[in-house]
C-alpha cells in the first residue's frame, strides 16, 4: 500500500497545484496573508457541506459511548497531530478519563515534534497499534488522512472493522481510498492548498473543525454542558477554578461570593453546586437526581421521586 503513481497523485484533490497562488512568491506580505485569508475562506462552506454526515457521525459515536465505547482518533502527521490535539482536550474541558477520546500517531509519541519518515506508509502498523488498545465493537474509530490514501491509517481503519468498531473517515480528497472503505466518510472539498500538498493548511484546518465538531457535538448529547456551559470542567489550576465558580453563577445566578461557597461545599462537583443553587434541594439530594440522570443536569432540575 506504500506505493503510488504519479497519476494518481495527480488524481488526489491535496496535490493540485492551485491557479489563484501561482504567483505568491512574487507578492508582498500582506497580500501573501490576504490570498491565504481567501483561501482560508472556503474552509467553512467545505464542512458545512459535509455537516449531515457529521451530525451522522456524532450521534453514532454517543450512541457507542453510552454503551462504554471509546473515540480513537488515528492519523499520520498533520492528521494524526491534530487528532492527538483533540484527545488530548477532552480530559480538561469534560473532565474524561484519559482513555476515552484516545490520539493514535504514526510514529508514535516522537511523531509529536518531529517528522517521523516513513511510517506513515506501513498499514500493517496501523493495525497493530489498534489491536494495542484492544479495540471492540463498541469503540468508534476515527481515520484521519487529507489524502484518504495514508497506508498507516488504512491499515488502522482496516483493522477497526475487522474487530467490529465503527469507522469514520475525515478526507480532503473526493478520490481518497479512505472514504470508500469507512461507515461513515466526511469528505471535505476545501480545493488545492495554497502552497501546492501542504495539508496542515486548509485541509488541516477542516479536519480541526471536523474533529471539533465530533468531540464537542458527542460530550454535548452525553450531557457534559448545561447549555453551553462547560460543567463538567476539571478544575485543575487557578484559571479553572475560577472558570467553575463562574459557570456556577452563571447557571445559577448566584453572586461570586455565595457561588464560590456553594462550590466549595460541593467538594468542586459543578453539577452538584449547579441543581442545589437552582432547585435549592441539599448536595446529597442533588447527588442522587444527578446518579438518576445518569449525570446529565438538565433532568435533575426536575424532582424524579
């Protein structure tokens, strides 16, 4: 799977030479960042096209998750940097365990900062670095390659179905093997890179996007938000704290003083502080509507004896 002709690169949508930048060593900085701006552009229509099968994806990935799934993400380079980024933010904005939104890179953890040669063409790999994490059926994996054609992650995704997970395939190339080989494929048309294969660019930007969308979108419909409110944020430094407390009020709409107290009682739990400062019930009250809930806040506003 490691070779590949010099016609079908050309095939591929991410090694198109791009007209509208032909001539970009010619211009002066500004315009250089203002011909990138236009490209950049066109990143959000390219997802928005592709949003119902993001939205496909999401519900899928819950639906696995609430059955005691996990989300891997697996990629090589860019792709794979960006998908160890998104894992790595879960634990801190969701208060997650670690290994349940997981970032697989080719090459490992040195393939974090630098460049890693070759591996990324070694699909057998990408199987064995799933078969590391004992993937299931109720696991959803996440193939991430701008080209669709990463031997590393075809391998991975190759693997994935074997085992019965479900596959996922983000792709900036309408011609990517990736998208015929998935459940679910989100293909992204963002058109040839500015500077002509260099996919942390446009194609990595809607990957970032996509994968926000993923993570976000599935922690929203588990109940990790009240509203739009992060709340079941780990506090784990000054600057969370505080965000607590704030959220605390927000939701609330408790002053600093008394948000901060009540959060404080509830051993730092927002959801606990939240449903006592709204319903005013007892902590040990709200604990329980909360277990009843399944932890999602909005249902254990309402008394469920």
């Amino acid at each position: 799977m490691g070779g590949h002709s010099d016609a079908a690169i050309d095939r591929l949508d991410t090694e198109r030479v791009n007209p509208d930048t032909a001539h970009i060593d010619s211009l002066s900085a500004l315009k250089i960042v203002r011909l990138m701006n236009a490209e950049d552009a066109r990143v959000a229509q390219a997802v928005e096209n592709a949003l119902p099968e993001v939205a496909q994806a999401v519900e899928a990935i819950a639906e696995r998750m609430r059955r005691g799934g996990r989300l891997i993400h697996v990629g090589a380079g860019t792709s794979g940097r960006l998908g160890v980024l998104d894992a790595a933010e879960c634990p801190p904005t969701f208060n997650t365990p670690p290994d349940l939104v997981v970032g697989v890179i080719a090459g490992g953890r040195q393939a974090l900062w630098q460049a890693v040669e070759e591996v990324e063409d070694r699909a057998a790999d990408g199987g064995a670095d799933l078969d590391a994490l004992d993937i299931g059926e109720q696991d959803a994996v996440v193939g991430i390659a701008a080209s669709g054609r990463t031997p590393y992650v075809l391998g991975a995704v190759d693997r994935a179905r074997e085992l019965g997970a479900l596959t996922i395939g983000v792709l900036c190339s309408r011609n990517g093997a990736l998208g015929r080989v998935v459940d679910i494929a989100i293909a992204l048309n963002v058109g040839p890179e500015v500077i002509s294969g260099s996919t942390r660019l446009k194609a990595g930007t809607a990957q970032k996007m996509v994968l926000n969308m993923l993570s976000t979108g599935t922690m929203v419909l588990l109940g990790k938000t009240y509203g739009n409110l992060m709340v079941d944020v780990r506090a784990t430094n000054s600057k969370l704290r505080q965000r607590a407390v704030t959220i605390v009020q927000h939701a609330t709409g408790l002053d600093h003083e008394t948000a901060r107290d009540l959060l404080t009682a509830a051993e730092g739990d927002v959801k606990r502080a939240i449903v006592t400062g709204i319903t005013g019930v007892s902590l040990a009250e709200a604990a329980q509507r909360l277990r009843v809930s399944g932890g999602v806040v909005r249902p254990a506003l309402f008394d469920t004896h």
